[in-house]
C-alpha cells in the first residue's frame, strides 16, 4: 500500500511540475503551426525563474518574433507586388529573419533538453507509435547497463505484453482516451525489471491526429529507482534520530545544572551559617554559567545554520591571545594536576582575525583535552606559522587521553553527534563543540582534521588564514601577562535608570548597582523612561541600562527619542543596551539607534562595574 501510496502521489507531483508544462507547450506549438501567434499558458507558469519558465518564456519569445517576422513578410510581399523593391532584396531579408527565428527555436529545445538531462530518473520521449524521440542522460545510462544500444533495441524490448495491434493494452487505452496515466513492468533484454526497485510510468493522453503531426511525442516513459529514494529516506530517518538524540542530550545537560541551582536555593534557605550559604552561592554560579555555555552553543549552531554568524576582522597579539586562554583553563588544569605547555614558532606575533571565535575553537579542544585526559595527564599545544604560505598558521592540540575509535573519526565534526553515545553520560556535554569549531574555522578559510585511536590519545589540527597587522604596534614590556585592570567598586552620590518590564530583571540589576552605593530609579517600559528622563533634571541622572524588547515602547525606539529630545543631557548620557539579544548583528542595531555600549543577559557583575568603570 505505502509504494502504491508514493507512486501515486509520485506521478501527481511529476505530473504538475513536468507534464502539465509540456501539454501546456505542445497545445501552443499546435497553434503556432496554424499560424496562431497568440499563445496561452496557466499563470502559475509564467514568470517562473526555473527550467520551466524560462523555457515557457523562450516560447513566448519564438512567437512574438514570428508573429513579427510574418507581418514583416506580408509587407514585403505586398511591396514587392506593388514594384516598390527588388525581389532578390527582400527574399535575402526573409531569408536572414527566417534563420534568426529557427535559431531561437533551436535554443529553445537545448533548454528544455538541459531541463531534462538534470533530473536523476530515467525520462524517454516518445510519438505515439512508441518511437523514442528523446533520451535523457539518466536514461542512456540505464539503457546501456540493461544492453540496450539503439532505439530499435528498445523498442523490441520496451514492453513484455503486447496487444494484436503490437501496443500494450495500457498504451491503447492512453491512445483511446480512456487513460492518461498507465503504470507497468517492463522487459528490457528478456529480463524483468524488479518493481521492487524501480517504478515505470507510462504517461500520454488522447489526441486529435489531424493536428499533431507523426513525430509529435505523446508517451513519456519514466523509471524512478526506488532503492536510490529509499536511501535517501533512510539518510532523512537517521538525521532525524540525531536529533532527537541531541534533544535527550540538551534536556540533561540543562536539567542536571538547573536541578543544582534549584537543589542549592533549597539548602540554602534552610542554611544555619555563611560558610553554607557561601558554598550553595558558589554551586549555584557554576551550575549557572553552565547553562550559559549550553545555551551559546545552541544559538552558535542556530546561526551557523543560518548562515549568520560573521566573524569581528580585528588585530591582536596572538601571544596575549593564548595566554588568555590558558589562564582561562588554568584551573581546570590544576585541579587534575595536568601537565600543560604551549610551543610557538610565529615569525608574527600581531595578526588580523576574530581574536574571541580563534579562542573559543582553542577552549572547545581544549577543554575536551582536559575533560578526557586522567589525572596527571599531558596535553600540548603548538602554534606555527607558515613560510611558504602567507598569513598561514597551523594549531596542534594532542594529549593522552582516552582517544577516539577510529570508525567514528569520519562523523565527529557533524551537527548532533559524539563520538560515542555513553560520552555524555559519563562526561557531559552538548557534542556541539567540534561541530561549531569546524565551521568557524571554515570561516577563517582554514579547515580541521584529527589523528586518534582509542586508548591512545588525540590530536587535533587546525588551520587558519590570517594576514599580519599592518598597524605598527608597541612592543610588550616586562611581563607577557598583562596586569590586572584596576577597577573603581564604588559610585555613592550617582544615580542611574533602569529600564526592563521583567520585575525579576531590575530587582537584580537594582541590587547590584546599589552595592555600589549608586541611587537607582526603575522604569517598567520605553515610554516610561523617556518620561523619566525628559523631567530630570540636568546632571540628575549619570547612566541608563535599558532593555530592548519591551511593552509599549521597545528600547531602541525609546533611546531614539531620548536624543531627541531637548533636555541638556539628551545627547551625551551614556545609555547601556541590556539585553538576551547578544548576535552581532543585535549589538549593531543597538550602537546605530543611539547606543552607547551592549551588556548581554545574564548580566554578570564585573562586566556592570566595567561598564561604570568607562563611563563614570
């Protein structure tokens, strides 16, 4: 039933997509050839920017210039009659029109021709006395694998029942207009075709024979193979269980550090000292900054999968950039005693390129390291850049850990899969990591590779194409490490407005500020804070942290109208874009409607009290 179901529903779709076409264009060719210039074809096929349209459009082109070369005719005739030009003239310009116009037809056929050679199924053209007329590529392929040379061995073998009249009684019925559509089993080189693997339709309809002439086709033959279609569904099926898979394996990921923090807000409530409030604190922001990272990573792969996500071509020290990352791993590393070390050959050390998607490829190997590797393993990490080839640099991240079975080195960068399915049980992690590298990476026109066998360790390349700053820039003095930013905690006597129609959002951006000892005022939507703002008076407020997607009025319509307004701060108070929308892409739709800076949510503290740092 389900291959009867798909062969029906099958020929309808081939149906609207190729033969109603054709029809369409034969039912105009018999006009053309009475002489009827005016053509007429469905809505639904004009203006169409496929093969079929702009086939359809050629048409019309063939018989407008027809048409035109006909009218051109008659008044050359007419004035050839009349004496007013020299015969061999005008017959010379007939003769040109006439080649112009057959050109433009044969053009027309090539596309229709390279409509046909495109589409992967078998599709034979023939008249209505069974007459091949036109084979595609697909077709000569399956003809010639079955022992079929010529159209004479085709027809000899085309249909294994045959009617007295030498047609299959389907063929008849088609010809009788009795039937457009007729399905069969046919015989190619005496043996059958396994309707189990292929479907052959026979598609016609009935026809007046004093308008079609012998060689118009009728029949179209079509052999779709169905083992080709099933793979593909089977390839659709396992996708889809990926999936699914990814899902089961998100819902831990996030429910596992969503039940700490829930878990420790419990413990915590019913906490006799600091020291236990304290550590429920400390669970409750690592468990918090987890979810975090999960939740980057999906909207990493949603923009990817977009086609989205741009990199930020900026220049850095690539040295400062891997000290960054190591002193970001560095506490993971200490806490299983591993050995870490990294090796640099770089003629330069200031290049141009997105120096925090560069580091997040560098954190997702090498937390991976880190996370497989035993206590009191080693892992290394080596940087080279290339002499012969410029702007190349080659990253080798390697270690001892448990390795990788080879049979799964092949899938390893696909979206929604892990080497191994007890990896997040055992080890956590959403599996996106590598698949975010490798398009990163891409981006950076480089590419990733990996070398490993199970139980014997990893390593993983990459490369990347980044040219050296043409920008002259200061040698590093003293310590590679640069030294820690010396940051002002307290604002007493500042006042601020937050803007945010969540209750929750302001309470917490409230209570951080004023440990800073600033004065806050809130405002539940744009349009309140403009009201706010526009009463103040001068100097009254020093900073605003606004919301985006807000009731009534959003925050980037709100901060427009608050430059615009006449109040004497309106065009230099410092205005904070506070919000989860945290793409690129957001940050520079904020900075254009009157921005100063973006802060994304979560809010983290210290970055608040750099924000009041710059401005304040």
């Amino acid at each position: 039933l389900g291959s009867v179901l798909f062969s029906i529903l099958f020929h309808i779709i081939l149906k609207e997509i190729l033969l109603n076409p054709i029809q369409a264009l034969k039912e105009n060719a018999q006009k053309m050839a009475c002489g009827q210039c005016e053509l007429s074809f469905p809505e639904k096929m004009l203006h169409k920017s496929d093969e079929m349209g702009i086939l359809v459009a050629e048409f019309i082109n063939v018989s407008r210039n027809l048409s035109n070369l006909l009218e051109n005719t008659n008044n050359l005739f007419i004035e050839v009659r009349n004496g007013h030009l020299d015969k061999r003239i005008s017959l010379t310009e007939f003769r040109g029109k006439y080649y112009e116009i057959a050109n433009q037809a044969n053009q027309m056929v090539a596309v229709f021709c390279q409509h046909l050679d495109s589409i992967k199924d078998v599709i034979i053209l023939l008249d209505q006395h069974l007459v091949p007329l036109y084979i595609n590529k697909e077709a000569q392929h399956f003809l010639k694998s079955h022992g079929i040379e010529t159209k004479e061995d085709l027809l000899g073998s085309l249909f294994a029942v045959k009617n007295e009249s030498g047609l299959c009684d389907g063929v008849m019925q088609v010809l009788e207009g009795k039937s457009s559509l007729y399905e069969t089993t046919i015989t190619l080189s005496g043996s059958d075709i396994s309707p189990d693997k292929y479907v052959l339709a026979l598609h016609g309809s009935s026809f007046d024979q004093t308008l079609i002439p012998l060689e118009e086709p009728c029949f179209t033959l079509i052999v779709t193979d169905v083992t080709r279609l099933m793979e593909a569904k089977e390839e659709a099926e396992k996708a889809n269980l990926a999936k699914s898979e990814f899902l089961s394996h998100m819902s831990h990921e996030l429910r596992t550090p969503l039940n700490s923090i829930l878990g420790m807000v419990q413990i915590g409530e019913q906490a006799k000292t600091l020291d236990k409030m304290s550590e429920c604190m400390e669970v409750i922001r690592l468990s918090s900054i987890h979810m975090l990272e999960v939740v980057n990573s999906v909207l990493d792969l949603s923009k990817i999968n977009a086609g989205k996500l741009e990199l930020s071509m900026e220049p850095f020290s690539l040295t400062s950039s891997l000290n960054a990352v190591e002193a970001l791993i560095f506490p993971k590393i200490r806490e299983k005693n591993i050995q870490f070390t990294i090796h640099t050959d770089i003629a330069h050390d200031w290049i141009i390129q997105d120096a925090l998607r560069l580091n997040q490829v560098l954190m997702n190997l090498l937390s991976n390291s880190i996370k497989f590797c035993p206590d009191g393993g080693i892992i290394e990490l080596d940087v080279t850049e290339s002499g012969d080839i410029s702007g190349y640099y080659k990253f080798i991240v390697s270690d001892n850990g448990i390795g990788i079975d080879e049979s799964k080195l092949a899938t390893l960068f696909d979206s929604f899969t892990q080497a191994d399915a007890k990896t997040t049980q055992n080890y956590g992690g959403t599996g996106l990591g590598l698949t975010i590298s490798k398009h990163l990476i891409e981006l950076m026109d480089g590419k990733i590779w990996v070398e490993s066998r199970l139980n014997a360790g990893s390593k993983f390349y990459f490369s990347i194409i980044a040219e050296p700053s043409a920008e002259a820039q200061a040698p590093a003095t003293g310590s590679e490490n640069p030294a820690p930013e010396t940051l002002v905690t307290s604002f007493t006597g500042k006042h601020c407005l937050v803007v945010d129609d969540v209750d929750i959002n302001r309470l917490i951006m409230k209570e951080m500020l004023t440990e800073t000892g600033m004065d806050v005022d809130e405002a539940k939507n744009g349009q309140e804070a403009v009201e706010k703002f526009e009463a103040s008076a001068k100097g009254y407020y020093d900073i605003i942290f606004m919301d985006i997607q807000m009731p009534v009025l959003n925050g980037l319509e709100a901060v427009k109208q608050i430059r615009y307004l006449p109040h004497p701060d309106a065009r230099d108070i410092p205005i904070v874009a506070m919000t989860a929308n945290a793409f690129k892409e957001d940050i520079e739709v904020a900075i254009q409607a009157g921005m100063n800076r973006h802060v994304a949510k979560p809010i983290i503290f210290q970055e608040v009290i750099k924000i009041l740092n710059h401005f304040l």
